[in-house]
C-alpha cells in the first residue's frame, strides 16, 4: 500500500499497518494485482474487514489485521492534499512562508481560517489558497481580517465595551484561484486586489457571480432563479460571467500533476520570495 490516511481507518498504532506492506488477501480471498480489489470492498460501514499482510509479497510470514470501514473519504483527501501544498510551501521556502487553504466560504471554513491564520503568524509571508472553492458568504469577514480593520460592527445594550482583537496578517501575501474558484471564491480574490492586499496568482476563475433564490413549486419541487448581480465599483464590472483574472497567470499541467508538481505554488511562493528579498533590501 502506498499511503495511509491521517485519522482514517487504517491510522491505529494497534493495526501494525504500514506504507509499503503487501495485501496479500481480503477476507481470506487472495488478491493479485490483476484483480478490482473495490469490488472487495463494497460492504456495509459496520462491517469489519479483514486483510492479510505482509512487508513481502507472500503469504510467510503475513499477519491478519480487522478494519473498520468508516469516515469520509473524500474528507481523508482533501487533508492529504493540503498537508502536501502546505509541505511544498514549507520546503520551497525554507520554513519561512505560510500556506492555509479556504475550503468554502461558510462558517466552518471561516472559522478554520481563524485558526490557520493564527497558527502562520510566526511566517514572513502568506499564501492563502482557495482553489476548488465553490463559494458561499464570507468573503467580507476574510477580507476585514487580512485589512486589519472593520467598517461596521453592533454592540448590544448591555454588552460593555467592545475591544476589537487585530487578526490579521503583517506579511507579503498572495491568494492562489483557479477554474474551480467560484461565486464568493471570485469576490474574494477581487477584493483582495482592490485593497492592495497582495496579487492573486492562478488562472481565471469560473465567472459564476450571481444570487440565486430557491422557490417550491405545486408539485413539490423547486426551481433556483438568479435575483442579485454583483459589480466591482472600480470600472463598473458585472462579475457574473466575467471570471476574475489573476495578476500572475500560471496553469497546472497534466505533465506536472503526473510528476508531483504544483506549478501555482511554485509561482507562488516565488513572488513571496521576491517580495520579502525586496523588503529587506528597503
């Protein structure tokens, strides 16, 4: 096997199981490479699976283990793949810029981000990714937070005095998009460079900026119809079909997917690197 999940099924001291063991058989059925192992793997959540293992491909010497099938996969991937840009980011840069992931702009993510923020204030610099983000409404509460500074803000009658708590980031920073960036995953990016925040790196996002308000029809089904557009004041833009364009254009290729690359994070981190440079050098 060529990877363990981090929190995931197989992730137990007690299991003994390890990157680069063989399976060798699943319930007692043997396993060779020509075989669609997922049929194997089509059973209910509560039922234990049972492999045979072995740091060789052979049945001497192998050991049984019982697995529960359980969690989120697709959660389980989305850790890894963060966990791997944010171990890019660390190695490309030496230790010295950040790297947090926006997963979708909802309270959940908002809150992550808090947290992340937090955890990178040591850093020089920042890189804020949110590619893949199918949008939500947060992008005024993450931007507020980077400015270091509020518009508008209540205060109940009896609350007392409100001591508002700097969050932000004093670094260089920038914010990676792409085509999957979408609705509030592209006001975000646009603010960011309105504000003078940073450059936003990647390719242009989805252009799918719009309101939409659900409606239950007679039958018992329901219909989205579009009821709010969105504008950037600066030029007047309706961002609905417009796709936000990055100020440093860079693709990822199928040939450095295939090789382990991300070429935005590279890009990235190399802007960071020459602004930092920059900075020391004033």
């Amino acid at each position: 096997m060529s990877h363990i999940y981090k929190a995931g099924p197989a992730d137990h001291d007690y299991l003994k199981v390890r990157t680069g063991d063989y399976i060798i058989a699943i319930d007692d059925r043997d396993l060779k490479t020509t075989d669609n192992y997922w049929q194997r793997l089509t059973f209910p959540s509560t039922n234990k699976l049972r492999f045979l293992l072995n740091d060789k491909p052979a049945r001497e010497g192998a050991w049984e283990v019982a697995i529960t099938p359980g969690g989120n996969f697709g959660d389980l991937q989305y850790q890894r793949w963060v966990e791997d840009r944010r171990a890019m980011v660390d190695k490309l840069s030496n230790g010295e810029i950040g790297y947090l992931h926006i997963r979708a702009m909802d309270a959940p993510s908002l809150r992550q981000f808090q947290l992340d923020l937090a955890a990178n204030r040591t850093k020089k610099a920042l890189v804020i990714d949110q590619r893949f983000n199918g949008g939500g409404g947060i992008d005024q509460e993450l931007l507020q937070i980077l400015a270091g500074r509020e518009y508008q803000y209540t205060v109940g009658r009896d609350a007392g005095v409100r001591q508002p708590r700097p969050q932000n980031f004093y670094g260089p920073m920038v914010v990676m998009q792409n085509e999957r960036s979408a609705s509030d995953a592209e006001m975000f990016p646009a603010g960011f460079r309105a504000l003078g925040l940073g450059k936003v790196v990647g390719v242009p996002t989805m252009g799918a900026v719009i309101g939409t308000g659900s409606y239950t029809l007679l039958d018992g089904s329901a219909i989205r119809t579009p009821g709010t557009g969105v504008w950037i004041t600066n030029g007047g833009q309706n961002m609905e079909n417009f796709g936000v364009p990055p100020d440093v254009r860079v693709d990822n290729s199928p040939e450095s997917h295939a090789k382990g690359r991300d070429m935005q994070i590279e890009k990235a981190v190399e802007i960071l690197k020459a602004e930092m440079a920059a900075g020391v050098k004033k």
